[in-house]
C-alpha cells in the first residue's frame, strides 16, 4: 500500500521470502528486471542500462492496450545490495515525474525493501498515488514477489499484497462472515449467494465412520472437479478463507460431483 508521511512523499515498504543479492539482482539484472517490471499485463523492452551514478536506464514499457510508454531512468545513487536513487518517469524531452530512493535490509534470509518517492508538490503526490491505484501499481510489486519464488525457489506463485486501513478483527470478520465474504469475493458484475457455509478447522472423518448421508447438493457438472466452491485467492501472507457450498441433488441425467454422498454402494445399509 502507498503511504505519505511528508505531504510531498509517497511510501511503500514490502517483505519478500528471499535473500538481499537475490532482490537485489532482481532489480539491476536487465534479464530479471524485464520479467517483472509494471502493473500486471505490461513488459518492457530495455534499449541501455547503465547501472552506475550518473547513469540511465533507457526502456519502453508496453500497456495492454497497445500503447508503448518512453522513459529514461537516471541513476544517482548506486550502492550494492543497500540502496539505489534515481529518477523516474521523464525522457530526453520531459522531466522526471518524481525521485525513487530505494533502500533494501536482509534479516534471517528476507528482504525489506523500503520505497520513497519524492514529487514536487502535495498535490503532485495525492494524483501520483491515484494514477498507481488506477493502473494498479502496487502490482508490480506482486510480480516481483512472484519472480522471486521462481528464481530462488523454481516455484510458481500469484501474490497478491495488501494493507487496509482498519483493525484486524475487522478484516478477518470479512474473510470468514458469509453475509460479507458474499459482497467482495466475486469478481465485478457477478454475485455470490451461499446456501450452506462453515467457516471452521477441518475435521477429519474417522475411516470406520459411515458415509455421509446428507443428500448431494451439487449442480449439475462435467467432471468432480467442477464442485464449486468460493475461495480465496492466495495473498502473500498466506492468509487464506473458503467455504465448501452444496446445491440440490441433481436430477436425473446428471453427475454428481460427490460421489461418496450420492453412489448407492456408498451409502448405508441396514444389517440383521
């Protein structure tokens, strides 16, 4: 989350699972830096880089959209693996938006990386903050999360990272009330309607326990995997809720997607 302390400064302070040279690498290696540079559906193509005070960084970064976007990044402070200070946002013909400082600290094999970014103007800062909301900045700093994983761990992830203004209690009741988790998890102009939620620990099943008998409720589907569910997506603190839903047994000619509740062979019989 973008945050102010001055009125002319922006800040952004982000954790990532990885060693200080590896984040560092991430930023000043070109063939790293293009993987993950951008809000979400951008990539860039590096003309020059020269990583040194008094150096530039020429690229163009390419939106979905089709438009391509010129800058010219001047380095003015380059110290390994603890800080970089440069310029961001201008060309040959047009200042710089603002100035970037960026310092990185390592404790127990992760990385803190702390962002400032320096405009002229309180008001310069308050449209720069809405520009990156509007784009979604903040992406670029999941997909450098993201990169990460696969480069230092050779696994595949989607971070998604955020910072609410309101107390925990208040976030978790979001995750875990129906009535709630109903009016934000699904996606833009679709709705949620649970028929059954438990939001609680697993429990397991005793393996000499009868089958369930509680009658299917699935919808109609394909194959088991299609049993819906409404689930988060995995953010970056591993903070995780879902809520496993039942619809009405199906009709004939349809397919359970439970086959344990449904399949005759499953459910119990009486013994003399």
């Amino acid at each position: 989350m973008i945050s102010k302390t001055k009125p002319n400064e922006l800040q952004l302070t982000r954790v990532y699972d990885a060693p200080v040279r590896a984040v560092w690498d991430a930023w000043t290696v070109q063939e790293q830096v293009e993987k993950w540079w951008g809000p979400r559906g951008f990539t860039i193509t590096t003309h020059s880089k020269d990583l040194r005070a008094g150096g530039t960084w020429r690229y163009t970064m390419h939106g979905p959209d089709g438009v391509d976007y010129p800058n010219v990044t001047r380095y003015h402070v380059v110290e390994p693996y603890q800080k970089l200070v440069y310029d961001h946002g201008g060309t040959d013909d047009r200042p710089p938006l603002f100035r970037v400082t960026v310092t990185f600290h390592e404790t127990n094999g992760k990385t803190t990386m702390h962002m400032t970014f320096a405009l002229a103007t309180p008001e310069a800062a308050a449209e720069t903050a809405k520009f990156i909301k509007q784009v979604g900045g903040n992406s670029t700093w999941d997909r450098l999360a993201e990169h990460l994983d696969q480069a230092t761990a050779g696994k595949q992830s989607f971070v998604i990272n955020r910072t609410f203004e309101a107390p925990i209690a208040r976030v978790f009741e979001m995750w875990t009330n129906a009535e709630h988790l109903a009016k934000w998890l699904p996606p833009a102009g679709s709705a949620l309607r649970f028929l059954r939620s438990e939001i609680a620990p697993a429990r397991a099943r005793s393996s000499s326990s009868p089958a369930s008998t509680a009658p299917c409720t699935c919808a109609p589907s394909t194959s088991p995997s299609s049993h819906p569910t409404a689930s988060s997506t995995r953010s970056s603190s591993s903070t995780r809720a879902s809520s496993r839903r039942r619809l009405r047994a199906p009709s004939s000619g349809r397919r359970c997607c439970e086959p344990r509740c449904c399949s005759p062979q499953r459910r119990p019989t009486a013994r003399g």
